[in-house]
C-alpha cells in the first residue's frame, strides 16, 4: 500500500461531524469556564473587584492572582508561557488571564466576567521593533570560514511581521476529576506534552493524568504549547469538585495561544564574476513575546542552502511586551528563506543570469555549514523537472515584460528545503478476533493524515486490508509516540509501526504454536497476509484468535531514535509559480504554481499532496495577506478572522505537486522524510521573486500588499 492514494480513513467522521473534538465532549453536570484578561500591555494588577461577577446567577467561583488557583511554577521550558496563570500580579502582554469565572452555563460565565473590573500600575509597553527594548540584546553567532570579498557585492534588509495561526478549531480543555486521578480533554499536538506540562504545574504524579485528545481541528504550531485554559480548567475542577469547560474566543487565541514573531533579516552576499557565492551572512533580528520563553532562529536557513565558503549569521532578540511567540508552521525557516531567496534572485538579475541558473551553480553537494554528505539529495533534479514542467524556458528576462490586458504577468521560482530527523517512537498493534487489527500511539492527527499513515504501514506489514486497521491517536496511556512537530511524525511513527507488526506477527506465531487450542499446536508455522499456515492448513489470523478463544494478540514496537553525526538530513524542494498584478490596482494574483519535491519514500500520495497544496496556501497568505497589527496598547488589533486576512478558494490557483519519491535509507528502512512544513518553506520569496518579474517593484517587507506596488 506504500506510496499509493489512499482515502483518509477518518475522512467520514470528519466530513460528517461525527470527530468527537475538545469542545464536544459531553460529562454530567460540567461547568463552563471564562478567561478574564488584561487591558493593558504593561504594568501591575493593584486590585480585582469581583462582587458583582460572585452574585451573578450560576456563578460557582471567581478566581484571580488575589484569590488564586495552587499552580506550580513551569520547570521545563515549552513553547508556551513562561509562567502558570494567576500566580503573580505582574502585566506582561495586552490579552494575558487575569481571572476565571467558573459558572454553570457558559453564557452565564461570560456575562459575569464582563462584570469583573481591575485597576493598575501602568507602564508604557514595548511594541516598536527594532527600537527600544526592555533588557540587552542577546546575540548568537555562527561562522564558517572566514570572511572575504567577492567581485560581486550585494546587500538588503527583508522583513516579515507578525502573524497567526488561524487554525479553524479554537483552543479548548475540559477536566474532570475521580479522586486524585485527573481526565483532560484537550487540543494538543502531542498528548505527553500536556501530560508533562500539567504534572510540573498541578503536582500531581503524570501517571495519574488521562489526556485524551484524539482529534484537532488544525494546529501548524499554536497546539504545541499548553495555554491558560488548560492549567485553569483542571485546578478549577480540582477546587469545585466538578467538570470544567474552558473554551477560548477567538480574540483571547490571539492574544494568548502564540504567533510568528517579527523579523528582520540584513543580507551581505559576495560572489565572482560568474555568479559563485563567496561570502553570504545573515543578520537576523527577531521578537520575544515576553509572555514566552521562544524565540525564532530567522537566519540559520542560510547555514545549509547555498554553496559558500564562507557564512555567518547572527540573531538578535527584541523582547517586547507580547504574548508568547511561538512555532508556526516551518519556524524560522518560512522567514529565512523569504529574504535569501528574494536575495538570490537580486543578485541573479545584477550578474544577469538566469535564477535557476545561479542556484545550480551555488548547488550545495555538502552540508554548507558542516561539510558532511547529505543522507539524500535531489533539488537539482528538483528544479531541471520543475523548470521543464512549468515552461521556465519561455520566461522573458526583463521585467514587466508581459501583459494581459490591464494584468502585468510575472514568474518566479525559490528553493524549499527543511529539516529532517527521526525520534524514539513506541507503537502498539493489537490483532483482533473479527479479523482487525488496531495500532496506537500518543502521536496527534492535525488533519495531517497521521491515522492513516498509521493504517497504511500496518496493513502493508500484516498484509490486510487498510479498511481492516483501526489507528487510535491522541490518548496519553498509548505507548509514547512523536508529537506531531517538525515534520517528523512519518518519519519518527512510521518505523515503529513497521517494528510493531513485526513483533505481532512473532507473537501471533508463538500462539499458533504453542496453545493447545489450536489446529498448529507444536508445527512449524508461517504467516503470510493475515494468515498463519502450516502444510497444507491455512487460516486468517480472526479464525485461529476465535479457535483458540484469545481476545486478542498484541505486540510494542519502538523505533530508536537516529543518532548519525556523519550525516546532513534535510527534505528539498523547488516552487514554481505565475503572478498577475493589476497595473492600474495594484492588486496581485497567484495564478499558476508548480512544486517539486524530494522528500524521500512518499508513504500516502494523496494525502502528501494535500499536505504540500495546504503549505502552499499558508505560504500565499504569508505572502500576500496575512499580518497581525499591533497598537500602542500592545493590543493585536485585527484578532478576528475577519480583518486577519488569510486566502480564500478564490485566492488560489490549481497547485501542481510532483514527488520525486527516492527513498532515503540512511534516515530509516522506511525512506521516509518529512513533507509537513517543507511546502511553505520558499513560497513568499517565489512570489515576491514573481511580483517583480510582473511589475519591476521589488518588494522587501511581508506582505506584499497593493499599496506597496502602485
């Protein structure tokens, strides 16, 4: 089953809302929690009055930093907020929780916390970047080699502002409690890391919190990290000795539940006459949301991209008075390939040659900053077949060159490439008496399609069926599996369902063999496709369970994690794309896209492509539409999916994708890589690189908006 299309298996229940998700779990007698949140950027919380909100019908409690929830301090640092909600009375960001009105009804807990009033110590928050700062800069360097100077030099700064992850679903926890055993109900990108993050702040023994959450309705990031809502939620049910609900509004995921920082990035290049990079650094400047502890590494991309011998970036941090930052979808590396591939692009048009061209001249046949062989790489097969696909060889050279009545047409063209690793991973595959078989793990399913990679590796191992395996995701007492980030749930889960069904089958064997019961007791057995045989007996693994009135078989199987310092791994890729721009609006269009990728053994076609399809479109948002506004409150002005703009179907054009498909075996038996993230990766500086082969504009700072091209 490997590599073809297959169907998601849990398309139907998606399709039909029939996907329990967070929100919808349904427990006697829950209650309904509300954030109440903070109206400044900076500053102290000198008092909360909450009468009114306590002598509101249905109010059960009202909690805040003077009459708080026990949370203990965060130990280890995640992609979330630095500190537990209500434990200290310091404003950090506009948005952050100040209080949490539980009631019997969630209308009834919202209308009580518009009746909360606090008052405050305010101070100017910090929202200007790069300007004024709240600490010392904090610098990190890398350098390779040492710096010279080429014949060639070229120089420019790109910025990218702030943005969101707009996942459909908002956050959301509900918990109960039996004794001193705690059941959470939650969104979460991995079941552990809210099992992890909820035993450090409750104290309470992780071996006695059930986290389950078996389906998210979109994640690209913002999921990782566990917000307010969740610590909330379970100490309040804890307190009142009953289920809390917390849901977020979608204003309150803004502020609180993370965003892509803002960047900068200033690129020196230097190169020979013929267009071979001698030099390139990087100086990256980045935000921290002083509500979190992450910030963006923006200028590594150009550590292992391009062909130099000599490279350094820097990365400056600019902590302002935000929620946290956090990942989103291809972290550092969606930024850092927009400005270098917007400036390989600059520096093509100076030497005059050809964009392609100057990339497979600098084409990196090492790891750039490390010089050890890749595990695989095929970009330049990438790019010749993406070129040829796409017609490159008609493109004009000179800008602003074709029209289309009011419509200035332009192409553009950028590499994609990103990291790739395998973890640890355990999985349990269970056979089944009817003839199933089940496979589990703690890995999450953000509509990636991680069910039915599950589904495809076990049935293409056992030899059964897809529509035979049920994959269960989600759930916190499975054998621990990746979290679903960094592109690596395939490539880290995948092999460990290969090991698992393996293990099975040993164990199916040692039954057949060894239980009295059944007809291959003591014979030397086989098993092939769902079935043991012995002779000239034959019998699916169903019937021999039934005979010998067995529940079940199972077996754990764990895939270690890869440790090879010889080589580079990372998943490669080239877009394609057409833009359109009104000359007399300014408006732009996408209106054709190409993207080729190498990204190793391709487990399930359809679902790969929607992954790359999906990525793209975020990265046209990126590009085109997408920016958080901040005031000087510290507010984020646009929190709302209607003035947060993001594409639409009207936005997009048919998108192409092609995979190369060449296995990587150095990374697994497998040949998986990942694909996740890889599709975003480039996009805004192929169209930016479009943009200004239609118009002659360049444009330098995200996004690429009318009123920067007229």
């Amino acid at each position: 089953m490997i590599g073809r299309p297959v169907d998601r298996v849990d398309g139907r229940i998606k399709v039909t809302g029939a996907a329990p998700y967070a929100a919808d779990t349904k427990i006697p007698g829950v209650t309904c929690g509300y954030l109440v949140t903070s109206t400044i950027g900076r500053g102290r919380l000198t008092g909360m009055d909450t009468a009114a909100a306590l002598a509101s019908p249905g109010v059960l409690a009202v909690y805040t930093p003077f009459n708080p929830l026990k949370l203990f301090a965060y130990v280890q640092e995640q992609n979330d907020e630095r500190f537990p909600p209500l434990q200290d009375t310091e404003i950090r960001f506009f948005g952050q929780a100040i209080g949490f009105v539980v009631a019997e009804t969630w209308e009834q807990a919202r209308d009580a916390a518009g009746l909360v009033t606090a008052t405050y110590d305010q101070q100017p928050p910090v929202t200007e970047f790069p300007g004024r700062t709240l600490q010392a800069f904090e610098e990190v360097e890398e350098v390779v080699g040492t710096q010279t100077v080429g014949d060639i030099t070229f120089t420019a700064s790109y910025t990218t502002p702030f943005q969101h992850h707009c996942a459909m679903e908002p956050h959301a926890t509900v918990a109960t409690w039996n004794g001193d055993h705690l059941t959470v109900y939650t969104v979460s990108q991995g079941a552990l890391l809210v099992q992890r993050r909820l035993s450090e702040t409750l104290g309470v023994d992780a071996a006695k919190i059930h986290v389950l959450s078996p389906h998210v309705g979109g994640g690209f990031g913002g999921k990782w990290g566990n917000w307010a809502q969740v610590p909330l939620a379970c100490a309040a049910s804890r307190a009142l000795g009953r289920p809390v609900k917390a849901v977020l509004t979608r204003e309150q995921v803004f502020a609180m539940a993370g965003h892509r920082p803002r960047t900068k990035q200033t690129l020196a290049m230097t190169c020979t006459e013929d267009g071979k990079l001698t030099s390139i650094v990087n100086d990256g400047v980045t935000s921290r949301g002083l509500g979190g502890n992450w910030s963006e590494s923006v200028a590594n991309w150009t550590l292992t991209t391009y062909a130099s011998p000599n490279l350094r970036v820097t990365k400056t941090v600019v902590p302002l008075n935000l929620g946290a930052a956090t990942v989103m979808r291809a972290p550092g590396e969606a930024n850092g390939s927009f400005a270098l591939e917007s400036a390989m692009d600059e520096l093509a048009a100076q030497l005059g040659v050809d964009p392609v061209e100057l990339r497979l001249r600098n084409y990196a046949t090492l790891v750039p900053n490390t010089g050890k062989p890749w595990s695989g790489k095929h970009l330049d097969e990438c790019y010749r077949l993406g070129a040829e696909e796409f017609g490159w060889s008609k493109r004009p050279k000179q800008v602003r060159a074709t029209a289309d009545g009011d419509w200035l047409v332009g192409t553009g063209m950028a590499t994609a490439t990103y990291g790739a690793s395998r973890g640890q991973a355990s999985i349990k595959v269970r056979l089944h008496p009817d003839g199933t078989a089940s496979v589990s793990g703690t890995a999450a399913d953000l509509g990636t399609g991680q069910y039915t990679v599950f589904a495809i590796l076990a049935a293409d191992e056992l030899g059964i069926p897809v529509t035979r395996v049920r994959p269960d995701l989600g759930d916190s007492t499975s054998p621990a599996a990746a979290n679903a980030g960094g592109s690596n749930s395939t490539c880290t889960n995948g092999p460990a369902v290969q090991v698992a069904a393996k293990a099975v089958q040993t164990e199916l064997i040692t039954l057949a063999t060894t239980n009295p019961r059944s007809p291959f007791y003591g014979k030397e057995v086989s098993y092939r496709d769902g079935s043991v045989s012995s002779g000239g007996l034959t019998m699916s693994f169903g019937t021999l369970l039934t005979t010998c009135d067995v529940g079940g078989v199972e077996a754990v199987g764990t895939s270690p994690r890869l440790v090879d310092p010889e080589h580079g791994f990372r998943s490669f890729g080239a877009h394609f794309c057409e833009v359109r721009v009104h000359r007399l609006t300014g408006e732009p269009r996408v209106t054709r896209w190409l993207s080729v990728c190498d990204a190793g053994t391709i487990v399930n076609a359809k679902a790969a492509r929607s992954q790359i399809q999906g990525a793209v479109v975020m990265g046209i948002g990126q590009a085109l539409l997408e920016a958080t506004e901040v005031d000087v409150s510290a507010r984020f002005t646009n929190a709302n999916l209607a003035s947060y703009l993001v594409p639409v179907h009207a936005d997009i054009p048919r998108i192409d994708v092609r995979f190369l498909d060449h296995s990587d075996p150095v990374i697994s038996g497998l040949g998986a890589k990942g694909i996740g993230e890889l599709g975003i990766v480039g996009v805004a500086g192929a169209i930016a690189n479009a943009v200004h082969h239609a118009t002659g504009v360049r444009v330098r700072d995200l996004p690429i908006t009318l009123d920067k091209l007229l």
